[in-house]
C-alpha cells in the first residue's frame, strides 16, 4: 500500500506514500496507538497505559516498510512497533476539511415521503444471520425499519429488542402500553393524532432507540408515520441555512411531570452537532417542549421563526412515510433522528401497542461484531 516513509527532521512526524499521495502522522499520536502487547491487552484491545505515560517529548527514531506493515522504533522503546498499513490509511486524519457547518455521516441514508422502509420477516431474521444482518444495516442506515410476521404476545417486543441490544427501564417499566386510558399520564395513551416527534427528549441521556410493538388494530384510523428529521435539517440547511444553525447554536428545554414522583428534564439544542459539526441528534416535540430560556432577548423572534421552519418540514406531507401495523408487526426508529407519529383514532375498535427503548450502541455493536465475524469466515 505504502511505497515510501520519510521522517521530519525531529522526529515527530512520519510520512507515508502511496499511489494515492502522502499521509502525515504525528509521533505523539503514533505511539498513543501503538498495537503491541506492551500498549495494548491481546485480550480485549484496551490500552494497558495512560497518556501520562508517554514522554511529552516523544520522536520516532527510525521507521520502515515490511510488506503490509509500517514498522516504527519510537524514542522511549529500543523495539520496532509494527503498524498494519491498511488500518493506517483508514484512520488517516491528514485531510483537508471541506464539511459544511452542519452535515451528515456518509452512512446514513437520509429519505422522504415514498421511501421504502428497510422490512424483514420475523423469522428469517431470528434464523438467518445474513437476514438479520441486512435488516440491521438497514435499521441504522435509514434510521428505521420494520419487522413482520411476529408473533401475538405481550411481551414479544423483548424478544426483538434482544436480536441486537438491550432494554432500558423508564419510570414507564421494561415496556409500556400504548392503548387509550380514561386519565392518561401521557398523551399518547389516548385516541388523539400525534405530531411526530422524537420519544422522551426529557431525558439525559435521550432513549436513543424505540420500538413499537402491535398487538391489535382494529380502531379506525391510528396509522403510524415516520418523518427522517436528519433530511429535514438537510432541507432547512437548503433553504435557510441561519434557522439550522440557530437551532444548533441554543439550547431548548424540555419537561415531564405527568406521573406521581417523576420530574424529568433536559437542556439541549433541537439540533445537535458535534464540534465539527456533523449532525448527531435531533430533539423534537412540541408536547414537552418547556418554556425557552437559553435563547438571548435579540434572538428569540428568529428563534421562534427558525422553530417554525423546522416544525412546518415535519409536518409536509411530502417528509412523511405512513403505514398501519398489524397484530405481530413493529417498527423500530432511531429515536435520535426518526420521528414517528400516528392519526388520531375513534373509541370503536381496539388498538393496543406496546413499546420499548433499547439503546443504539447495542446495535451497532451487534453490527460491528457480525461483520467482523462474516470477514473472519470469508
């Protein structure tokens, strides 16, 4: 891969060609990152030394090329580190940035109304491996996906949780009803239409995932609708670019109180972004908005207008994906960029849903060690 390496004067940065042109390392960084058995555990991957460590003044001494491997000799170590050149160039940081202020992961796939949404058989993605992988890189590719043919059970839910992660209990339980009640504690537990809106945005940490479990639906009405806020802040930033950045740049704040005991909120942009500005999350929903207070005086019209924008992008027909689940169907969003909705519904008839909040990192965890796991057997 590399065909050359060349050393600074002082040691402190090495450089690797290729066909491709050169990459640029720091030392610091190099031996923060070294992969041997002195750095690294063998067993779990996790580093075996502190910053602290490392001599603030650490230079690479020598440095060579050995088929797919760089081998390095640092300062503080009489022995050769070897380096996979291949993992080198994947973690290359030596790069221009040319992202806007606000953009989104390469991954990720963002939609709009007329979307398919990633679906898979119960079954086959409790049997088959490769099934079950496809349906999860759709689920984190798109944000959602749906699961047919499960089955009739209370509970049932737990088990697609379990095909790729964890539960996290709420003052709602494991699991919760979605059914209407005659004094809900919640909103959702009634026959009205919901806005579609983000579960939770209450909470630190957000509930970065939820499913939603049918059991029956015979009411009129109750479809569901999933809405990608990531393409709507893509739209925002197409067409008014100064809302997008304001909803990133303040915090609102969000409220719950509807239960004995429980006092739940959170400080946090509706739009968030990483430091270098990629679009991590969104937090929307109007029912437990509370009162803004971190937006200065001279701001808050263009707040409120920006506020505006984004909830008239959620609300277009032309954002929306809309479908009704039947007895034995879910669907599971990424509660940190989907949201999801449902018409209101009348009182003849059932509906009754259960729902659940498993976390992301189980998923992409799931992921990882699938593909890791499908490379290793290829």
């Amino acid at each position: 891969m590399f065909s050359k390496v060349k050393l600074s004067e002082n040691g402190q940065i090495i450089t690797l060609s290729s066909s491709g042109g050169d990459m640029r390392f720091h030392a610091m960084w190099m031996r923060d990152n070294a992969p041997d058995a002195d750095t690294r555990s063998a067993v779990n991957g996790q580093r075996l030394i502190t910053l602290n460590d490392i001599p603030a003044d650490v230079a690479i001494t020598d440095a060579g090329l050995d088929g797919d491997q760089v081998l390095v000799t640092f300062s503080d170590r009489p022995h050769a580190v070897a380096y996979d050149a291949a993992w080198l160039a994947q973690h290359c940081y030596d790069m221009p940035s040319s992202h806007p202020p606000i953009w989104i992961n390469p991954e990720l796939t963002t939609w709009q109304g007329g979307a398919r949404v990633p679906a898979a058989d119960y079954k086959d993605v409790m049997t088959d491996d490769a099934a079950k992988l496809d349906w999860l890189e759709g689920l984190h590719r798109f944000g959602v996906a749906k699961l047919d043919g499960g089955p009739i059970e209370s509970g049932a839910l737990m088990d697609v949780a379990a095909i790729f992660g964890y539960v996290r209990e709420t003052n709602y339980g494991k699991w919760f009803e979605v059914r209407t009640e005659v004094n809900p504690v919640n909103l959702a537990y009634t026959g009205l239409g919901l806005q579609a809106h983000t579960d939770n945005p209450y909470r630190d940490p957000v509930p970065t995932m939820q499913i939603l479990y049918c059991l029956e639906n015979a009411a009129e009405g109750g479809d569901s609708m999933v809405v990608d806020g990531f393409a709507c802040v893509e739209r925002l930033m197409a067409t008014a670019p100064e809302a997008a950045e304001i909803l990133s740049r303040y915090c609102a704040r969000f409220d719950y109180r509807g239960s004995s005991g429980v006092a739940l909120s959170s400080k946090r942009p509706m739009v968030e972004t990483a430091p270098d500005g990629e679009l991590t999350g969104i937090r929307f929903n109007n029912r437990s908005a509370a009162a803004f207070t971190d937006v200065p005086f001279d701001d808050m019209p263009a707040y409120y207008d920006a506020y505006r924008k984004l909830s008239e992008l959620i609300d277009d027909p032309a954002m929306q994906v809309s479908f009704k689940l039947n007895p034995g169907e879910c669907f599971i969003v990424d509660n940190t960029r989907v949201l999801h909705a449902r018409n209101g519904y009348t009182g003849e008839g059932t509906r009754w849903l259960q729902g659940c909040y498993p976390d992301k990192d189980g998923l992409l965890s799931t992921i990882a060690s699938m593909k890791s796991m499908k490379e290793a057997a290829e």
